[in-house]
C-alpha cells in the first residue's frame, strides 16, 4: 500500500493553503498602501468625500485587518466574507484606473483592463475560503 508524502494534499490542507494565500495577498496589499501610497491615490474615484490619502489609508486598514481575519482560523469565515465585499467595494477603483489608462502604453493599458475581470475570482475565491471556514 502506497503511504501519502509529505505533499500529499488533502481538502482540509489545500483550503488552509488557499486560506494562508488569500491572507499573505490582502496583507501584503495592506503594506503597500503605506509603503507606497501615490499609485493608489491615483485611483480613488474623485467622487468620494474626502482626501484621496485618506481612502488609501483607510482600506490599506481594512486590507491589513482582513488579511489578518483570515490568517486566524476563529475568524477565517467573517474574515473571507469580508474580503469577498472588500474585493467588490475596490471594483470602482480599477474602472478609474482602467479608464485613466487609456492613453497608456498597451501593456500597461492591458493591465489596467485585465484587473477588472480579475474581480470576480477573487470574490469567488474569497467566498469558498469562508465556506470552508477553520
């Protein structure tokens, strides 16, 4: 009889894995929305009250507290939930981007463009990381 390795996958693994990612993506994006703030200041939407710095703060917040909700598995499922609304609440954000991009060089253009579709799986992603809770 075959023994798993130490790579052998089962469910509970891949979705703490897939847990872990989500995580290291919503803090890393956390972190640089201090590190770096100007690119996303660029595409807050005009309409917003306030200052452009002060939404980039403000969801760099919300990304870090997220992130964290997900690293932790007691609070994994509101966590995903979460980033699956925050995943939904930035859509505006790379409409400007791709609409302020048009004039761009076509990679960058294109990049600008394929953020958007890029929405859905991440909310779908995020969906199934809270389904799957602890």
């Amino acid at each position: 009889m075959a023994q798993a390795g130490p790579s052998a996958r089962t469910p509970a693994r891949s979705s703490a894995r897939s847990a872990r990612l989500l995580a290291g993506l919503l803090l890393g994006s956390g972190v640089a929305h201090f590190a770096a703030p100007k690119p996303f200041d660029a595409i807050v939407p005009r309409s917003l009250p306030g200052t452009p710095r002060a939404w980039t703060y403000a969801s760099g917040v919300a990304e870090l507290a997220i992130g964290a909700a997900v690293a932790l598995p007691r609070t994994r499922r509101v966590g995903a939930l979460a980033a699956a609304g925050l995943f939904v609440a930035v859509f505006p954000a790379n409409v400007k981007m791709a609409v302020d991009w048009r004039d761009h060089p076509a990679p960058l253009r294109a990049a600008a463009i394929g953020r958007l579709p890029l929405q859905l799986p991440l909310v779908l992603w995020a969906r199934r990381v809270g389904r799957a809770g602890r």
